[in-house]
C-alpha cells in the first residue's frame, strides 16, 4: 500500500488536517505495531504532493502547520489510476534471502543459525498477528481482521519456505554461489580491414 495514495483516498472522502490524515492512515493499516509511519514522513509525503499539484493547501489564518490539505483534480485522477492498477509486492526482493545466501561464503557466519533466528522472529510475530486478531470484534473490525489474516498466512508461508530452505541447506552449500558474468574492461581490440 502506497502511503501516498492512501492519504490521497483519504482526501477524496473530504479536506483534512494533516494530524487528522496521520490519524487516519493509522486507523486504516489497524494501528502503529502493523504500519508505523512517522508524522514527519506523512507531511513530507504532504508537502511531495502539493508540490506535484496532487493536493492542494489553505491556510486561512496564516499558519503553516494548521492549514488544511484537499485532493486536487490530478490527485484524484492519480488515485482513480492506482485503483485500476494491480499491486504485487515484491516476494523475490527478499533481505532474509540475501543474508543467507551471503553468509555460505563466510566461514564465520552459521547458515543455519540464522535459520534458527529468523524461524524465532517469524513465529513472534506470528504470535503477535494472532493476538491482535483475537482482540478484534468481527461485528465492527470485519476489514482488520482479514489484513490479520493476510499478515499471518504471509508469516506461515515464510515458515513454510524457511523449512524447505533448512532441509537443503547442505544441498545449496556445495553448489557454487552466484557469480556476475564479467566482461573484459578496456577499449575492444580494434578489426584490421
């Protein structure tokens, strides 16, 4: 989810204070432990937009930090754009991934200690997720609840995926690491005719 279109959706449905768009961007996401996003990126991200012409700002009393942000013509263009789009994240850009497949080429680091790590830190969250789904009332949090899902059959399938990678760990060290293709530097050789 793009912080930006989300504070553009929420300017659709009416003018807002930028404390009352960080309020609602963290209402929306089910609160900070899901998506902590700083007020200073929120009005960076503000201040990006009006300068872009997405939203527009009035301040009647000549404050600048208690004017009020409103969706322009093109902001609302952009956002009707981004609802026609289709968001997949990213799953082959992976840091977890690129730690592990470092770590074979270093003696000093145990491949399958950061297994055991990261298996720790996917089922505290785990955890976590399956708490705060638990307390939420499925007669007014419907919409919180199925991103608690998403989050937590993102988790078991992370788990899933660590399991897979543990049983050919062995398999993966003896092959060789990935390696660029080099090409020779320097001027190319010149062609007698």
């Amino acid at each position: 989810m793009s912080v930006r279109h989300s504070l553009l959706g929420l300017l659709a449905q009416k003018a807002r204070y930028g404390y009352e768009l960080c309020a609602g961007f963290t209402a929306l996401v089910g609160g900070k432990e899901n998506w902590d996003v700083k007020p200073a990126q929120i009005y960076t991200t503000l201040a990006r937009m009006v300068e872009s012409g997405l939203a527009s700002f009035s301040n009647p009393n000549g404050q600048q930090s208690k004017g009020e942000y409103a969706i322009t013509p093109k902001g609302y263009d952009e956002l009707m754009d981004w609802f026609r789009t289709s968001d997949i994240e990213e799953p082959h850009q992976d840091p977890f991934y690129l730690k592990l497949m470092l770590s074979l080429e270093l003696d000093e680091v145990d491949a399958s200690r950061l297994i055991v790590i990261q298996r720790a830190a996917l089922f505290q969250e785990l955890h976590r997720i399956t708490e705060q789904r638990q307390a939420l009332d499925p007669h007014n949090q419907l919409a919180q609840m199925l991103l608690m899902d998403k989050s937590a059959m993102h988790l078991e399938a992370d788990l899933r995926w660590l399991d897979m990678i543990e049983s050919r760990l062995d398999e993966v060290q003896r092959q060789p690491s990935p390696k660029p293709a080099m090409r020779p530097r320097g001027r190319p050789p010149s062609q007698s005719s």
